[in-house]
C-alpha cells in the first residue's frame, strides 16, 4: 500500500493508470480518450466537409462517405462528448461537494475501461472490413440491409461502452446522495453538481431502452431472430422508438453538464452568487423530466398520426420554457457584475447567442407541420450542431480552460485560449450558419455530392471554409497544450483568483485524498463565504484521523477485455469456426475476473494520521 | 466500525447491511441499478405486448395455442415460495444465526433451479411440439427474449448467491459481507416482480387472447 | 457509527426487543406471502375461467399483479422501512419512464 510513496518510470506510471482506481485519474483517463476520440471525429467531419467543398467531387466515394458521416456522429455522441463530460464530472464533482472519493471507486474504473474498448471495437472496423454506414441513428431497415460487419461493430460497441456510461451514472447518483460534506445541504450543492445529478439520472433511465433496441439489433443481425424484419411478423418502427427513448434524453445528458459548467463560469467570473439559484435547479430537473416525453418528435415523418404527432410537439415546445429561465438566470447573473473577460468566460458568453440560435430553430422543428418541410434537410443539420457545438462544445472548450489546473496544476496560456475561441467561434457559424438556408434550399442532409447549377455550390465552400478555421482553433489548442505542459508552471489553490466552490480551496492537483479533513460548508459558494470573512481556506468540520482508502485493481481492465474478445466471437461467429470458441473464451474472461472480484476481499487501507500531519509543510490543508 | 471486525451476537447491529459507509453507497446503488433494470424490462415488455402473435403464416401457434395453466402455475409458486425462503434468509442474517440463513438461501437456490429446469422444459416444449422458436416469428424472437432475460437473470442469481455461500461457508457473518447477502435477497426479489408481470401479462393475458 | 435501534444502554433488553420485533415482522412477512399466493391463484382462476370476457379478465389480473408486486416490494423488500425514500423515488422513476415505453408500443408502433 505504497501509494503514498512517489511513483517514478514510465512503466510505473502506465501501471498506475491502468489500475487506478482515483476518481482524478480516471478524469484524466476520460480527457486523454475522449480527447483522442474527439479528434478522430473532427478529422471524419473535415472529410465530410471537403467531399461537399465542390459539387460532383470525388474525394470520397458514396461507400465510405457513408461510413465517415455515421462514424463522425457515433464517434462525437458517443466516444467524444460523453467522455468528456465525464471527465469533468469525475475530476470536479466530488471536489465540490467536500467528498474524498466517488461512492464506487472500483466501478468507476470499470466504467472507463468498458467505455474505452467500446469506443476501440467500434474504431477498429475501420481495419477489418469497413465501418458502420447506416447513419448514427442506424434505421433498421437500412442497418438490417448493411453488408458487411460495419453495422456489427456498431451494435457491439456501443453495447459495451453503454454499459460502462449506466455504471458511471449510477456511481455518480449514489456519490452525491451518500457523500456530501457536513453542511452541503442538496440546496448547497453547486450547479455543476446539480447537474451531475440530473444527467445521472438521465443515464440511468435512458441508456436500458438503447441496451435493448442493441440487443433487438444484434439479435436479428446475428442470431436469426425477427423483431424487425417486417416478413416474419416483425416492426422496424420498434427500433427507432427505442433508439429515440434513450436518444432524445442523451441530448439532454449531453447539455445539462455543458449548462452546468456554464453556470459556474458566469458566476465565477462575474463575481457574483448565480442569479435565481433555486429556479436554476428547477429548471433543470423539469428538463430531465419532460426530456423523457419528447422522443417522437425525432419521429414526426413516421406516420404516428396527427393525435401523437400533437402531443409530442406540444410537450417538445414545453422544454423552451424552463431552458428560457436557465438563459435569463445567466444574463442576470452578469448584470451589475464585475465581469473579467478570461477564455472561459469568452465561451460562455458566445454560449449563450449561439444555444438560442440553435433553441429557435428547435422550436420550430417541434411544430409537427413545420417538420414535414425541414425533415432530413440541412435544417436540421444545422439546428443539432447549434445545439450540440454552441452548447456542449462550447461548454468543453470552456471547461477545459477553467479546470485545466485544477486537474494538471498549471494554467493553460490565456492568449492561445483567446486565438482558440476567435479560431473557433468564427468557423462555428461560419461552417453552420449557411446550413440552415442550404436546407432550406432543399439539399437533404446524408447525401454525399450535389449536382451544380442547382444554387448549393457557394454555400458549401462557405460551410467547408468554416471548417477549416475551426480545425486551425483545435490545432492551437493542441499546441497550448503542449507549450503549457512543458513549461509546467505550478499554480495555487485558486488561480482564477475568484474561485467559489469546494474545488478552490484544495491544492492543484488536489492531493489524493482530496480532503485533509473535511470541510464544513455553510452555505451556497462555501469557499467564497469564507474569503469573504477574511479567511484563507475551509473551517474543518472533523478532527485530523485516518482516512480510508480503496486499494488499486486491474481487474476492471479484464472484465471489460474480456467482453472485448466476447464480441469479437459473436461477430465472426457464422464466418469462421473460432468465433464460438472465441465468444466463450471472452466471456469466461468476464465472469472469471468478476469471480475473482467478487471472492477476494478487498477492504482498502487506510492513510495513518502522522503521515498526513508531514504533509503539513507542502500547503495541504483541508 | 471496521467492516472486517469480529462480530457476537451482542455486537450485532439491527441494520447489519447499512452499517458502513460502503454497505450504505452498495445498498443505494443496487435500488438505482434495480430502477435501471425496470426500465430494461418495461422495453422488453413493450416490445412483447408489439409483437405478440405476430406471425408469418396463419398455421403458426399463437398465445392462446402455446400456454398451459398448470406449467405456469407450478413455475409461480417455485419461485414466489423462493421470494419467501429468502426473506427467512434475511431474517436470519438480522439474528446473527449464519447456519441457519445458508440454509434457507440453500433452499432458495434449490427452487430457483427448480424453476429453471421446467423452463427449459418449457422452451424445449414449444420448439419441438409447436415450432414456435426463437427464429421463427417476430412473436417468437419477442417471448424468448422477454422470458430469456428473466431466465438469465435467475441463472446469474443463482451463480451469485451460491458463490456468496461458499465464499463464506467457513467464516460466518461479518459487516463486510451482511451488505452483499442483503443485496443477492434484493436481486431476487425483483426477480420474482418481474416474474409477477410475466405470468400475468404473457401467460394469463395469452391464454385469455 | 450510529445504530439506528433504541437504546436502553442494557444490550441483553435491546437484543430481546429486537428479536421480538423482527419475529413479529417476520409474522407480518408470513401473512404477506399468503396473501400472494392467495392473489396468484385468484388470477390464475379468473384466466382459466370461461364465463369472464377478456374486456373484465385483463384489467383484473393487471390490477391483481400490481397489489402482489407492491407486497413485494413494501414488505419483501422492505420498502416501507426508513432510509427507502431515493430507492423508492429512483424506482418509481424508472416504472414511469417504463409506463410510457409500454404505452407507447401499444398505441403508436402499428397502424
């Protein structure tokens, strides 16, 4: 139990990471993943856009146009965005509401590692036999016609790398409920945390339905069965109706973090409590709420009849309301506040114009006569890149910035940030913008070449302009990255000087076990009340002991190998006669850790109280 | 309180399962994973309730053709009777008495296979006598699934609580491990809910049309 | 760590009480197992009976379902204790979000 003791090498390192069980860690681990894949992403979309730079170019063939736009959404949703959000939630979450570690350190760690191969089974498709080519929304009547593996790769990968969300969300419910501070009252809690809580919940309800329809798909495509195939007695609606019952709320499992992260930077760098907190909280249960009673309007062109179609858009309509007073809080929030322009805070004012932008045209997509019009039209490409860019993008550009110290002790260059977001902000609308009326125009969306002389062609170079300047602002960002971690100039406690939560009052990087003792919390922005009394940090709310411990495990990184080789036998199982064996083989790797995992008894370790007090002299204080 | 601490008779608390801090997180946690695994089930449900008789050809069999009360019932009570043996089980635990909780979750386990072995009897009956299987029809692709995922979560139950019993045959009950017993009862005991749902809505609803 | 039991500061009168309530609950356990059974064969009875129309049989049997899991869940489960209100909420939840899926399927997928 030398974890207290300095680990040096690579290879101790990779280890450490491989077994890690800290909730700071494995935030890193999501960044680094999530980081990777977000990149993959945006490579696959600069191939989208260069394809659609010129009519009748042939950069790309239809085939494998196909297979990069399913794969740039798939990737994104899944393998981008989530896990970046999930970095944040790990590496802020417990930090805010005074907790030592998440509730389930070990399934925390399964959570990631089930993600990670997921997102790795899925990519390697790209090797063996060609991607998924069905759209990221995988129709059945077009998924079950797919050639190939590429739909396979799909089904089986995401089956893997959900299970691991489901676990991270049930993790996340359980840290909050169980392990709050002394003091931090649910009406304490900070935004970002209400939105953890919330977006957990989210997860837990909405990824089921998906493991389900994955199922129902992996059935029919590889074991025989009938549930979509319209001959047998089967219904293809049934997976689309599944898909959008755990689609729609992912929309919002994706945008409650990004409005979280928002919040706090209003407030942070307004210097200024967040205006109507409460109603803030409101809104965003009410959102996870209704976000469950929404998911047809996915589905208005489906033939559901006009009753369904009404309800569905009236209650899609509903969710203007509580997003229209998370909008009017912020601007509240910076009204008569003493605002500082920082990278963060670029972003979240940008935030704000673009999100309504992308809002509106929501709205006007509920309407369900409307819809008939806009559906699988550029509209609706760009109405979901308003919203998914200028609100959770933007929101992980921003949290980047404000958190990159507190996850890696050192600030990243204000300057470069400052290119990014001109960079960036510039080629959102630049590249999105002109989407809008391109749709409007008629070029439908998925298509992989138009014909000139039908009026698309300026403002597909515009779109593809854009694109182009937003991949200069990642590329940057790359760079300060890098230039930062070089110089590697350790900061404080509270380096944007105007911290408000729990997270600022402990070092950067937080010490392992986060908190010292634990810290009394008297109010919303504890740590702010406290600087406001003149004091330097937290008032401990227990008397300097022992802290308990989980001890380090490489058994999540099995189970989850495990399922990897699983569903390499399932895949191959009708072409080759390895693939029964295979699929056992995996499978028996799973059970056989989790066996492992279940007899062995793994009671932690406890840090003694003299070791904490030598600590005394490096700052560490509750 | 050390989870790993020897414990008495006197010592033993009224809440055993919810003592530390990682029993209460376990406890929480599982009631979540349980509201998770609803929702699992209602889709499959769902799924049943589209596709039932649904079928390629009209000489195929239907609900009506397939179910049988007797089968049904006998299937009910093994594992209704088996909710019960694990509640003695757990009323047990809360006594300190260890022999005598492994007994119970012992015949817990017993009709829990019992249960497994008629519904594979059961299957294997509709796949040779009705040619009603798994690829056969959308209904039949639907009432696997649905029954199978009940099945396979009573075989994983059962996997679990035997294990749970032989990992600590020999050393009795402590705080460490009263949290995983009370959590393996829980587990089967939402087996036995589903199972409620199962027979009313596919083998009664069936039988009646 | 607190104990959630009354304490008197005598262990033996604490252990006694206890014993006695968990007994009497567990009473309380019996009786709810036999009204289960009860239930079940009331529905089985309903299903196999000619003289019923469906319209009457599947509400019934539905509702008889519902009384038996909600025994279930309050008594087996333990769900009328303390400490059960997030479990409760949190299934409560998932049973709603279920309730719309089914209601779903069985209004909107054919047509």
């Amino acid at each position: 139990m030398s974890t207290l003791a300095q680990k040096k090498g690579f290879g101790a390192v990779l280890w450490d990471y491989l077994t890690t069980v800290d909730h700071k860690k494995i935030a890193i681990l999501y960044l680094i993943a999530g980081g990777f894949f977000f990149l993959l992403g945006g490579l696959e979309a600069m191939f989208i856009r260069i394809q659609l730079a010129v009519p009748n170019n042939d950069f790309v063939s239809a085939g494998l146009y196909n297979e990069i736009l399913t794969m740039h959404g798939t990737t994104m949703i899944f393998l981008a965005a989530m896990p970046l959000i999930f970095a944040f939630m790990n590496a802020v979450m417990p930090l805010q509401i005074g907790a030592r570690d998440v509730a389930f350190p070990f399934l925390n760690s399964l959570g990631f590692w089930l993600f990670f191969f997921g997102g790795v089974f899925l990519n390697l498709s790209w090797f063996l036999g060609g991607a998924p080519d069905a759209g990221w929304t995988s129709y059945a009547s077009l998924s079950l016609a797919s050639e190939g593996h590429g739909i396979d790769f799909y089904a089986l990968g995401l089956q893997i790398s959900g299970a691991g969300t489901l676990i991270g969300g049930i993790n996340f419910l359980v840290t909050i409920i169980n392990m709050r501070a002394p003091g931090m009252t649910y009406m304490r809690m900070p935004m970002f945390t209400w939105a953890t809580f919330v977006t957990s919940a989210l997860i837990l309800f909405a990824f089921p339905a998906l493991t389900v329809g994955l199922f129902l798909l992996v059935f029919d495509r590889m074991f025989g069965s009938n549930f979509f195939d319209a001959s047998m007695g089967g219904n293809t609606i049934i997976w689309e109706h599944f898909f959008w019952i755990f689609g729609h709320p992912e929309v919002y499992i994706l945008v409650l973090p990004a409005f979280g992260i928002f919040s706090e930077i209003f407030s942070i760098f307004s210097r200024k409590r967040l205006f109507g907190y409460s109603s803030m909280v409101f809104a965003t249960v009410l959102i996870g709420f209704l976000g469950f009673m929404v998911w047809a309007h996915h589905m208005f062109t489906t033939g559901m009849g006009p009753i369904a179609n009404a309800i569905f858009a009236v209650a899609t309509m509903a969710i203007a309301v509580p997003t229209g007073i998370k909008i009017f809080n912020w601007l509240f929030t910076m009204w008569g506040g003493s605002i500082t322009f920082t990278t963060p805070m670029l972003w979240a004012v940008a935030f704000i114009p673009s999100f309504v932008a992308g809002g509106v045209t929501g709205v006007m997509l509920a309407s369900a006569a409307q819809d008939y019009q806009y559906h699988d039209s550029y509209f609706v490409v760009a109405h979901f890149h308003y919203v998914i860019v200028g609100g959770v993008v933007f929101a992980l550009f921003a949290g980047a910035h404000l958190y990159w110290p507190k996850m890696f002790g050192t600030m990243l260059n204000e300057l470069l940030g400052k290119i990014t977001f001109v960079l960036f902000f510039i080629g959102f609308h630049l590249t999105f913008f002109i989407q809008h009326f391109l749709g409007l125009w008629g070029m439908p969306r998925r298509i992989f070449t138009f014909l000139p002389g039908q009026g698309l062609e300026t403002a597909n170079m515009v779109s593809t302009v854009g694109a182009f300047f937003m991949a200069a602002a990642v590329i940057i960002m790359l760079i300060n990255i890098v230039i930062t971690s070089v110089k590697n100039e350790k900061v404080g406690n509270d380096p944007w000087g105007d911290g408000r939560t729990l997270e600022w009052a402990i070092p950067s990087p937080p010490p392992f076990y986060n908190f010292k003792q634990l810290p009394l919390v008297r109010g919303l922005d504890a740590y702010w009340l406290e600087k406001m009394e003149g004091k330097k940090g937290m008032s401990p709310a227990e008397p300097l002991g022992d802290i308990h411990m989980p001890n380090n495990s490489f058994i999540p990184f099995v189970i989850s190998f495990g399922l990897f080789v699983a569903a390499f036998g399932a895949m191959y199982r009708a072409d080759h006669s390895w693939g029964i064996p295979v699929l056992i083989v995996g499978l028996l790797i799973t059970l056989g850790s989790m066996f492992i995992r279940s007899v062995k008894d793994d009671h932690g370790f406890h840090i003694h109280k003299e070791d904490l007090e030598d600590n005394n002299d490096k700052g560490v204080k509750a | 309180m050390a989870a790993e601490q020897k414990m008495t008779y006197e010592t033993w608390p009224a809440s055993p399962e919810k003592q530390t801090l990682e029993a209460k997180n376990k406890f929480l946690g599982f009631w979540f994973f349980l509201g998770g695994e609803t929702v699992l089930f209602a889709s499959l449900f769902a799924t049943y309730l589209a596709l039932k008789d649904k079928v390629p050809n009209s000489d195929m069999a239907l609900a009506k053709d397939l179910f049988e009360i007797p089968l049904a019932f006998i299937m009910t009570m093994l594992l209704l009777t088996s909710s019960l043996t694990s509640v003695y089980a757990m009323y047990q635990m809360k006594n300190f008495n260890f022999k005598k909780m492994q007994l119970w979750l012992g015949i817990t386990v017993l009709l829990g296979l019992g249960f497994l072995g008629l519904e594979i009897y059961e299957f294997n009956h509709y796949v040779h006598e009705f040619h009603h299987s798994f690829t056969s029809s959308a209904f039949g692709s639907a009432f696997y699934t649905l029954v199978g995922f009940h099945g396979a979560h009573v075989a994983f139950g059962l996997l679990w609580i035997t294990t749970l019993m032989i990992r600590n045959s020999k050393r009795g009950l402590s705080l460490y491990n009263a949290p995983k017993f009370y959590v393996a009862s829980l587990y089967w005991h939402f087996i036995d809910v589903v199972w409620v749902f199962i027979f009313t809505v596919v083998y009664l609803m069936g039988m009646v049309g | 760590m607190a104990n959630q039991q009354p304490n008197s500061g005598n262990p033996r009168v604490d252990i006694e009480y206890r014993r006695k309530k968990s007994a009497e609950e567990m009473k309380h356990q019996v009786i709810t197992f036999a009204m289960m059974i009860f239930l079940t064969i009331v529905a089985f009875v309903a299903a196999g009976y000619e003289g019923f129309s469906a319209w009457f049989i599947v509400p019934f049997i539905l509702i008889l379902a519902i009384v038996q899991v909600i025994f279930q869940l309050y008594y087996f489960m333990h769900m009328s204790h303390k400490g059960h209100e997030a479990p409760a909420l949190f299934l409560y939840s998932g049973a709603f979000v279920g309730f719309i899926t089914i209601i779903a399927f069985l209004t909107v997928i054919w047509w």
